[in-house]
C-alpha cells in the first residue's frame, strides 16, 4: 500500500471515532499544519520523476479534499449538536407561573420631607443639612443657650464623650449656625433632618425629625414669618383657610419667640385641619436673636430675619391619620406597605389647592 494510501486509511477511521472538538483539531494539525503528513507529501512533489509527477499529484489532491471534507463534516456535526443542547437547555417555559414582582414603599416620613421642600423651594427656600453628631458648640452656645439653660439637661441630651463636647443634634438650629458661618446673608434655607432627645412615649421618640427655616435679610419682619407660615401650613395640608395663632414664647436664640398652634375638630373620629375650636402646637419660631448673629459674624445692624422648627412627624401623623408615632421607627413591612407610598404613584397633588 501506498504511503498516501495509508495516510488516508488510518485517518479516516480516526474520524469514525467519536471525537471532540480539541481531538479533531488536533487531527487537522497533524494533516495539514506546518509539517503535517499532507503538507510533506506535498513538498515531495518537485522530487519526483515526470512520468510519475501527474499521477501522484492528482492522487494526493484527491486524499487531500477527502479529508479536509470528513474533518469539516465532522467539525459540523459537533457544532450542531452543541447549538441543539443549548436550544434544548435554554426553552422557555412559558407555562411556568409569573415571578412575584416586590416593589417597596417610601416612608411616610421621607414622602413628608419630599413634600416639605417642594413646598418651601416654590417661594426660594433651599435645602440645607447638618451632621446627626454635633459639637455642643453649634448645638447650643452658638445658638445663645446658656450652660445652666435646661435644655443642656442630660435628661434631654445624648452626649456622646465625657467632656460633653460632642452630642446627638437636639434640634435643627445648629444648621442655623453652619450655614450662616458657611455663607454670607442673605440666608434663605430649610434644613430637614434627624433629631435626638432622651424621651420615649406614644407621641415621642428618642429620634424624631425636625425642619429647621431661616431667612435673612436686610429687611425681614415677623409679618413674613407669619405669612410665610401661613402659606406653608395650608399647602401642606391642602386646605384654602387656616386657623393658626402665635403663642408668646421662649427660646434663647429667637427674639420674641412664638409657638405656633394650628385650630382642627374631630368629626366622626377624623381630624379636619384649619377649622373647629381645638388647637394643636406644630412649631417654635421667632426672629433670629442679635447675639446668635453676632455669633456668626453676621451685622445685626444690617441683617435680620426669623427662624422656625417644625417637628415633622406629627405633621406627617396629622396628614396621614397615624396615631402612634413610634410606629414610625418599628420597621415594621405590614405597616409600610399600608402607611408607605407607591414610588411610582405619590400624590402630586399636594401643593395645588391653594393656586
Ligand atoms: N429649635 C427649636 C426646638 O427644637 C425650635 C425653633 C427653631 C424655635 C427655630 C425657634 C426658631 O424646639
């Protein structure tokens, strides 16, 4: 046999065998590569005598397409295969029941300060935030609070080191100081955020939330401040009249101070906002004292404004009809998903009545 025939014979039984891809490649190196049993053969060519040249030539070529052929339909083969598996392992059953879809819900708490800075950017408030870890500093002596004032009290402050120079914010006021000492006046901010005293009942928690306002300019008067307020109130809770009286007041860093108080009824176990003969408390405010403004380097002879703190989970209880305010801190999912606010459909409504 001939030497090319014997090259054919073994390697077309080799690939009868079952074969890999890798094995059959290996194979074609073997037979075509560089100096592969083909490839030789081919180089004998030109030391062949004439008579047998043609012959030789016209039988290797033959050799050569047979199999190059079988390796292709081999090569083939294995890859139809592999896209038959896959087609097979990738079907969709479209039998199979849907998958549950969860969406979550926005916090009663965090859709309430969405709709408090929307209301306040509209008449050119911007929004401002401080640190929840605060220096006594900013917290009370900045804001004319005296050392022997009761709020310093530990009963009301977390303080968080020995020398009771770092605590948890009593309140947003210190946003009051940061941001005065940050900027030049005119200041005209909001400042939402987390607030902490040690106080725990059905309508206090040790961590609540405030929004702190500040306007100041250099010819601000307590009439803006109620109007200002007046118009906030009845945004927020979309009612065209309000009932809203000032209290007389104190706080060391307002001069006067007030306390705001909203009047609502109850009828048939709902609370009805801006009407009725009951009064609620919502908010302490008043016109920024001298020496807090002296104490961020503002001219008090120049500039003067007012400066409110709203607590805003009883707005956002007032709103929703949430009657226990720790609910709010329980991470409880029933609740939210009863109390929370569909993402994709909050009220767009609220700040419209009054326009
Ligand atoms: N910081 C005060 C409080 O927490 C509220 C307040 C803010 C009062 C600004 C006056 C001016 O009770």
């Amino acid at each position: 046999m001939s030497d090319l025939k014997k090259i054919k014979d073994d390697f077309l039984l080799k690939l009868e065998k079952k074969l890999s891809l890798s094995e059959i490649n290996e194979i074609k190196t073997n037979l075509f590569g560089k100096n592969g049993l083909i490839s030789s053969q081919f180089k004998k060519i030109g030391s062949i005598s004439e008579s047998e040249k043609k012959k030789f030539a016209s039988e290797l070529n033959l050799i050569k397409d047979e199999l190059q052929n079988q390796i292709n339909s081999k090569i083939n083969e294995i890859q139809s295969e592999e896209i038959n598996k896959k087609l097979k392992k990738e079907k969709v059953d479209i039998t199979l029941p849907e998958r549950t879809f969860v969406q979550g819900k926005i916090h009663p708490v965090s859709q309430t300060i969405d709709e408090i800075s929307s209301i306040f950017s509209e008449i050119g408030f911007s929004v401002e935030e401080g640190p929840d870890v605060e220096t006594e500093y900013n917290n009370f002596t900045a804001l004319n609070t005296p050392d022997n004032h009761p709020a310093r009290d530990m009963h009301d402050t977390f303080y968080l080191d020995e020398k009771k120079e770092k605590l948890l914010r009593t309140h947003t006021s210190p946003v009051q100081i940061r941001t005065m000492l940050k900027d030049k006046p005119p200041f005209k901010i909001i400042a939402p955020g987390r607030t902490y005293r040690s106080d725990s009942d059905q309508t206090h928690s040790p961590m609540f939330h405030q929004v702190e306002g500040l306007h100041i300019d250099k010819d601000i008067n307590m009439g803006h401040l109620k109007g200002c307020l007046n118009y906030f109130i009845k945004e927020f809770f979309e009612v065209k009249k309000i009932k809203m009286r000032f209290r007389p007041s104190h706080f060391p860093f307002t001069e006067p101070s007030a306390e705001v108080d909203i009047g609502y009824e109850i009828k048939d176990g709902k609370i009805f906002i801006g009407e009725g003969d009951k009064w609620l408390e919502i908010l302490g405010c008043g016109m920024v004292h001298p020496k807090v403004l002296k104490n961020v380097k503002v001219d008090s002879t120049k500039y003067q404004g007012y400066a409110f703190g709203i607590g805003i989970d009883r707005l956002a209880m007032l709103k929703y009809g949430i009657n226990d305010l720790r609910a709010f801190f329980d991470c409880d999912y029933r609740w939210l998903n009863h109390f929370g606010f569909d993402p994709l459909d909050v009220p767009t409504n609220y700040r419209g009545l009054s326009r």
